[in-house]
C-alpha cells in the first residue's frame, strides 16, 4: 500500500489547498494520506470529502510542535485520527493556533517600527498565502507559522534577522 502519512496544506505551512494535494496524490496512485497541519484542523472536512471521492482512505491528523524543558528536546507531535474523533485536541490546539497568530502580529508591529515600513499588515500576509477571498470567516482557520512571516518580509523587502529578532520574541504587547 503506498501511504503518504505526514503532509501539510495551505492552512498551515503547505502549498496547496487539502483537495489539490489529495488529486496530486490520487495521480500518483497513493492510497492512504494523513493530512497533519500545524495546530489547525480546519482543512479536514475538504480533505475527507477529497479522499472519500479520489477512492484514498483519509485520515484526519495534526503537528503539535513542543519543547521538553527537561532535556532541552524541540520537536513536533503527530497525533493521527483515524476515527474522525479529534475535538478535544482540536479545543487544546487553538491556543497554540492564537499564539501563533499573536507571535506574527508582534513581529510585524516590531518590523513596522525598527525597518519604517508601515505597510506591513497581518491581512496582506494572509492574503498572499491563501490568496484574497470575501470570506473572512477563512482568515481565522489559517495557522500561521515561521515560514509565512520569512516569505511575507522577504516578499515586502524587509531585511530581517529571522531567528534573533522577530518570530522568537517574547510576548509582550
């Protein structure tokens, strides 16, 4: 059986939207796919309604990136829900999901003061990585990670120190 059990779509730091990669992976004839974002559930429904008609078992998963203080460990945590049942993580991840997004709006209020660019904005960030669409609503089902601020600065020319200076910051408002 070919399997693809760890992929991420554009709701977190994937290229392609759930159904795309699930035809991506249908014309390479996988037969099983663990969609695994980074703290979001939201792309589930497409991807399982994608699989379910591509013929692919799908299995609905997450990425939980953490630290283990005690050993100075930094990795990630696939869980895999193979029975669809994934509400109480999904309650736990949203924490993360706002962290993250709090993370991103305090880099770009600090790139805006320490590089003069005050046309940084979380929305234009957002807009360039899923496109602009009229539904709001979609705005907030995106986790957003390391690599959408790197691209957004890059793309706005900022110059940056990435891991010193911005997405590592503590959170202070």
């Amino acid at each position: 059986m070919k399997v693809d059990l760890h992929f991420h779509s554009k709701y977190s730091d994937g290229l392609y939207w759930p159904d795309e990669l699930v035809n991506k992976a249908s014309k390479i004839g996988l037969e099983m796919l663990a969609l695994t974002d980074h703290d979001t559930f939201s792309g589930v429904d497409v991807f399982l309604k994608s699989t379910k008609a591509n013929n692919i078992i799908g299995i609905p998963a997450i990425e939980i990136d953490f630290i283990d203080k005690s050993f100075g460990f930094k990795s990630e945590l696939l869980g895999y829900f193979p029975e669809g049942k994934f509400e109480n993580t999904s309650n736990y991840i949203s924490y993360f999901m706002n962290l993250r997004r709090k993370i991103v709006e305090i880099s770009i209020r600090k790139a805006k003061e320490v590089f003069n660019c005050p046309d940084l904005d979380i929305i234009e960030l957002i807009e360039n990585k899923i496109g602009k669409t009229n539904q709001r609503s979609m705005y907030e089902k995106i986790s957003l990670t390391k690599p959408d601020i790197f691209r957004y600065f890059n793309d706005k020319n900022v110059s940056h120190s990435f891991r010193d200076y911005f997405y590592f910051t503590k959170l202070k408002t």
